[in-house]
C-alpha cells in the first residue's frame, strides 16, 4: 500500500475538516436599541416607594434573556430621563443618532427605549424627520420594573422580533406595546395605566406580533418626510374652554411665539373672544394651527358663527385635519418657514397639514 505524501495530504485534510465542521454559521442580525428612560427604566426607591430612573438600557437587555437568540444587540445610552422632559430640545439630536446608527448597513432596524407619555409625539417627529426605511420600533411600559408582571420585557422583544419581520421595511416609524403595531402619525396614549393604551382610533392598528410571527394587515399611506429645521423655532399650545377670553393666545404671541396651535372643539371652532384674538395675532405675523380636541375625525373650516371654523379659515388660521393638536404642534416644528413674511403663507403651510 502505497502511502500519499506531500501538499495533497495537507488539502485532503483541510477538505474532510471543513465537511466535518459542516455548513458555516451565519452571523446573527444585528439590532441597534437607544435607550432614553421612562417607566420602562425605572424601579422603584426603597425610601420613597415611588419608581424612579434606576436602569439602563443594558439593564434592560440583559432582562430578556431570549433577544440574544435572535440578534445581536447593541446598546446606545442616549439619555435616562422621565418622557415628560422629552421634546424639542432633545428630538433633533435623537434623530442625528439614529440616523448614524442605521446608516451602518449591517443593523436591520432601531429600537427606541422610551417612557409613555410623550413617546407618540418622539415616534411622529422621529417619523418626520429619519431618512433611513430601516424599521425603527419605540416601545416603553405602563408598569415598572420592580412591579412582577412588568410589562417592559415583552415589549422590547416583541419590537425586536418585529424589526426582523418580512414586511417590516418600509413600514416607517411604528410605536409597537402590548403586542399592538401602530403607526407613529396615527397613534395616542388613551389610558394613563392600563397596557393597552396605545391605539390608533378610526386608522386602526398597522398589524400585531405574535406568538409565532408578525402579521402586518396594512401600511400608514400619510406618511412625509421633512428636513429639520436649523433651529427649533417655539410653537405654543393653547386650548379653548368654556369662557375663554383670548388672552392667552395674544400673550403666547407677545411673549416670543413663533406659532401657535389652537386646541379647538369639534371640527375646529372657539368662542367669540377666541376668534377675536387668534385673528389679531395672525394679522400681527404669528400662524395660527388649528386642531381638534375630539379624539376621531377632522378639524375642518365648516361653521360660519364668529368663531366658527370658516370665520376663523378666512381669518388666516390653517386646519390640522386629524393630527391630534400635540401631533400638529409637532409637525408646525419642522414645517414652519423661516421669515415673518414667508410665514404668512396660508396655503403653503396648510397644504403641509393637507399631504
């Protein structure tokens, strides 16, 4: 028997290793998740027994112990703070992260730690504004992470499992809680404890992960994309009530308002007083935005009393349709032109509201 000797041996070899070894492993998906804080980073303190911000957002991955089997996570700590203290000052920033973040071709998606009670607005401008269709999945918790039946875990795995999803390209900026997929310009907060407070009224839900896969039913066909703004310019809120006097809408303009969005009733009127001011500060230079209180339907320039939508339309007051008034406010933010007589633009900046 004749014994092979020389660099044939050496190949043979190398060949019946790596059939051996079998097929070589891909390497996992890769998920980016910016952790901001909320309820869903916070535990409660042994002195006050009222929760506080106590995790981070490694904290929080190393709870779920199943998003290590189905991607690799990597973890940017942008902030650990109550939603409540998100906004203007923060959202553009937040926006340049994830933009570097999903510029890497290797992530699939971003998943944003967040608290509740701002996290719809956070979605909408992050909507707004990202340029990537990567997915990009906001999830927070009504509960704790000291409470046993925190909802928090759940929801960050299930966002993962949605970001890996077929269909999930394309599907734009989505708040994603209690199993639920809703659209960032569609959804709101409309309960202040239960789990399922998120929905998206007459729009309905994008889709829903489940036990076994993501199941989307339809897509956000309302979605734009705007480019930021140099600065953010200040764009106050004021609501309508019973026996409003206007004063609060002309102090908004003579304190530095840039804009102002009407918190209207019905399809979007006020009383006469209301009317009166909101007309003398559009004259003055300062948009007015008017939106609806009511939770379903448009704000639509229909009745013709003082104050009505139409008498306030022909006054110079632009409508928001159906974004609720804090959505309008935002999409004022980025929309808002720059230059006192570039803003004067009714129809330019309605048609904005109008896409």
């Amino acid at each position: 028997m004749t014994k092979t000797t020389g660099p044939l041996t050496a190949l043979g070899l190398a060949a019946l290793t790596a059939l051996s070894a079998g097929p070589a492993r891909a390497e996992p998906p890769r998920i980016a998740v910016v952790a901001t804080g909320g309820t869903i980073a916070m535990k409660l303190d042994p002195t006050t027994h009222a929760p506080v911000p106590a995790l981070s957002g490694e904290d929080l991955v190393a709870a779920v112990p199943k998003l290590k089997d189905i991607a690799t996570i990597e973890v940017t700590e942008f902030s650990n703070v109550p939603s409540d203290y998100m906004g203007p000052d923060r959202w553009p920033a937040l926006t340049a992260k994830l933009d570097a973040l999903l510029a890497d071709p290797g992530i699939r998606g971003a998943l944003v730690l967040h608290g509740t009670d701002t996290l719809d607005q956070t979605a909408y401008f992050l909507d707004l504004t990202l340029k990537s269709d990567k997915p990009v999945v906001l999830v927070g918790a009504q509960r704790n992470a000291s409470d046993a039946d925190a909802d928090g875990p759940r929801n960050l795995l299930n966002a993962a499992r949605q970001i890996l999803a077929e269909g999930a390209v394309g599907q734009g900026v989505t708040v994603t809680l209690n199993h639920r997929i809703n659209a960032a310009r569609e959804v709101r907060k409309t309960h202040t404890s239960n789990v399922e407070t998120f929905n998206s009224g007459e729009a309905g839900i994008l889709g829903y992960v489940d036990e076994d896969r993501v199941v989307f039913s339809r897509r956000s066909l309302r979605r734009q994309t705007l480019p930021l703004p140099e600065r953010m310019p200040r764009v106050d809120l004021v609501a309508m009530y019973a026996g409003a006097d206007g004063s609060q809408v002309r102090h908004a303009a003579e304190s530095g308002a840039e804009a102002i969005v009407v918190e209207a009733y019905g399809w979007g009127n006020v009383n006469a007083e209301m009317h009166d001011a909101i007309a003398d500060v559009i004259a003055k230079g300062v948009p007015v935005i008017v939106a609806t209180r009511v939770h379903d339907g448009r704000a639509l320039p229909v009745y013709g009393f003082k104050g009505g939508g139409n008498t306030l339309r022909k006054a110079g007051a632009v409508f928001a349709g159906d974004l609720t008034p804090d959505k309008a406010r935002i999409l004022t933010l980025i929309a808002l032109p720059a230059g006192k007589e570039a803003r004067k633009d009714q129809a330019a900046l309605q048609a904005v509201f109008d896409k």
